[in-house]
C-alpha cells in the first residue's frame, strides 16, 4: 500500500472515530419502551409496553421501540446497530430481537432487525412496514399512531410462517421489478455521476500520463480515492429505491442483560430497512 493511500485511510477512521466517540447514546429503559423524544402519547406508550412484554414472554422475541431527540451527526442505521450493541437486544442464543428506532429531529427512522427474526422480517418487509404502515401516519403529524401501528404490523410479520412471508417478499420485490421496468431509461442521476468521473477523473488521469511532476502531493491520490468512493455510493443510491433502503454494518452480542427482553444481545448483522418523511 502506498504512503498516500496510508494517510487516507488513517484521516477515514480518524474522522469515524471521531464522530462515534461524540455520539451520546440514552441509557438502557427498564421496558421494551423508551420514547425519549417525547412523541408517543402516554395511552400509546403504556399499551405498547403492556403488549410488547407480553409478546416477549409468549414468543421470547424482544421487540424495542426507542424514540431519540438526535442521532448526533451519524447515520441512522449505524445509531441503531450501537444502540441495539449498548443495550444488549435479544438474546444471545435466540438472536430474535428488534429494533424501531425513530429520530423526529432528523425525520428518520429504522427497523434493525437480528438474525433469529430476519427469515420472517425480511429486508423488504421491513421497509414495506416502514413506507406503507408508518411513514403515512409521520405525515399526518400523529407520530404515537404510526409507531403503534408499525409494531402491531412488526408483530403481525413476525407471526407470520415462513413460507408465507417469503412468498409475500418475492411478490414484493416482483412489483419493485416491475416499477424500475417500466419506468424505463437510465437514471439521470447515475448519467450525472458518470460524467463527473470522467471530466474530473479520467481525462485529467490522460493528461497525467503524458508529463512528470516535480512535486506530488501525499494527500493527492488518498483525497481522489475518498472521493471516487463517494461518487460510486452516488451512482449506487441512482439505481435504487429511495423510499426505504437496507443497512450496512454489523455487530455480535452486547454485553449485559435487557430485562425480560432476551439478554445479552447478538445476532445483528445489518438487517433491516429505513426511510424518512
């Protein structure tokens, strides 16, 4: 690797150090409900705590909603997968638990779900839950009710047999299919992405090779590769469907119990889905 690849990646995680280091992440609740951006209603709050406790000791799925005033400055899914990591989601050897983690302040929101629920709560249905369930209420301004009815649409997937719910994620993903065919062409936004490439990238890259420099910078080529990364996520991000999007990232088990949610942690590795209204 070269020296100014070296520092490249050393400023990255600098700067992604930096950021988590300032995250500040509420305390554990003692319950599956922790609105800390004060938005659901107490009527709401205290029957999905009765709900969700009762579903956690009938099944042994630890469903947890939290509410939070800021994501402080990180994506949401990256908060969500920490926070699930902090609290300790789901237990070790069952791995069933789930994360609804709305952010009012930055309007976005995610479904975070762990290994043992994710065959059932699928990527797509949680974003379908996310689009069609609860980003229609957010609308409305009426946040409890759309937090009450995506646990209840959460809840009713998870109860869902297997067969049933992979036949409804391929139907899903078949119409998904159907949309991006017809609406045909190709995307604006991956044609302005490719032409940014190669005005800044390529053709200066030809001219390069045709002289020598005295003098070369060691931030020049780490800066070009950080920036090449940023438009490939852009031409990605043209490709795909902005009402709801998968997470990245992934975590083993969270030390510590949660109660009677599970205990211990484990088994979150990305799943899920977010959106925003």
């Amino acid at each position: 690797m070269s020296v100014q690849k070296l520092f490249g990646i050393i400023a990255l995680l600098l700067a992604l150090v930096s950021t988590s280091a300032r995250a500040e992440y509420p305390a554990r609740p003692d319950g599956p409900v922790a609105d800390y951006a004060h938005v659901l209603k107490p009527a709401d709050a205290a029957s999905l705590d009765s709900e969700l406790r009762a579903y956690n000791a009938k099944t042994g799925r630890a469903i947890i909603v939290a509410t939070v005033p800021s994501l402080d400055g990180q994506a949401i899914e990256d908060y969500g997968l920490a926070l699930a990591e902090k609290w300790g989601i789901g237990g070790k050897k069952s791995q069933d638990g789930v994360l609804l983690l709305v952010a009012p302040s930055e309007r976005k929101l995610t479904i975070r779900t762990a290994r043992g629920v994710d065959t059932r709560l699928t990527d797509i249905m949680s974003g379908r839950i996310i689009r069609d369930v609860i980003v229609p209420e957010f609308k409305k301004g009426d946040m409890s009710q759309g937090i009450v009815d995506g646990v209840n649409a959460i809840i009713q997937q998870l109860d869902m047999d297997p067969a049933q719910a992979k036949a409804i994620e391929e139907a899903e993903a078949a119409r998904k299919a159907s949309q991006k065919s017809n609406e045909g062409g190709f995307p604006i936004g991956a044609l302005f992405w490719l032409a940014f490439l190669f005005f800044f990238f390529v053709l200066p890259m030809f001219g390069r090779g045709r002289r020598r420099r005295r003098y070369r910078s060691p931030w020049g080529n780490a800066a070009r590769d950080i920036m090449l990364w940023e438009v490939g996520k852009g031409i990605a991000r043209s490709f795909t469907d902005h009402d709801d999007w998968g997470g990245g990232g992934g975590f083993g088990g969270g030390g510590g119990g949660f109660g009677g949610f599970g205990g211990g942690g484990g088994g979150f590795t990305g799943g899920g889905a977010s959106g925003g209204w």
